[in-house]
C-alpha cells in the first residue's frame, strides 16, 4: 500500500515531507543508508522518476547525500537536522496560530491552552 498524497500539491514535495518526517522521527539516523530509489518508490507507490526528483532537491538542501556506488545517505550534519526541526517546528506553530487568529481567538486564549496542554503531558 502506497503513502497517502493529497491533491493539489506536487507528489514529489509531499515525498520530500514524508521523508523529512522521518529523518527528524528517527526511522532514519544520521548517516544511515536509505533504501534504493526503486525500493522507496514502491513503498510510496510513485514513479521511481518522482522518487529520484525528491531525492535530488533533498541532497541539494544537504540533508542527504550520495556516494557513488554505494547509495544515498542521511547527512551527518547534526545542524542541518537542528534547523530542519526548527523550520518544522516554526511552520506548525505559525500555521496553528493563524488558524486559531481567524477563528478570532486572542493570544491570551492561544497561550493559556497551549500551556494547558503542555501541563498535560508531563
């Protein structure tokens, strides 16, 4: 069974997506090999040719790179991984708050809740 894409958003950023989400959940650790482009297209149930486009964009950001006749790897670059988190967490947060803003919600509200939740999982 394939990955689950939306419509209206090129498959090749959302592969790029899924495979950032993994990098940062640990499936992949830093300088871990990945798994052929053939191997993970038929995991996403992509073109092999989408898979190598999402590939390609992620070893030009350096978060992955290859070696020659070895395969593709995680990078060892525990700051680009830091500053993927960052933009990760500063995307989510921004999209939440803004979500929140339309719905009229003030930020003492906004604050309030997310400290409640974060009492919550202590």
């Amino acid at each position: 069974m394939g990955w689950d894409f939306k419509k209206g958003i090129p498959i090749y950023s959302q592969i790029i997506e899924r495979l950032e989400l993994d990098l940062l959940s640990g499936k992949y650790q830093l300088g871990e090999k990945l798994p052929s482009v053939r191997d993970l297209a038929m995991e996403a149930n992509v073109n092999p040719n989408t898979m190598q486009r999402a590939l390609s964009e992620m070893e030009r950001s350096g978060l992955i790179y290859s070696e020659r006749t070895s395969g593709r790897f995680v990078t060892l670059d525990h700051e680009k991984i830091d500053s993927l988190r960052k933009d990760l967490i500063r995307k989510n947060v921004d999209q939440f708050f803004t979500t929140l803003k339309n719905l009229g919600i003030k930020n003492e509200e906004i604050l309030k809740a997310v400290e409640d939740r974060c009492t919550r999982e202590e």
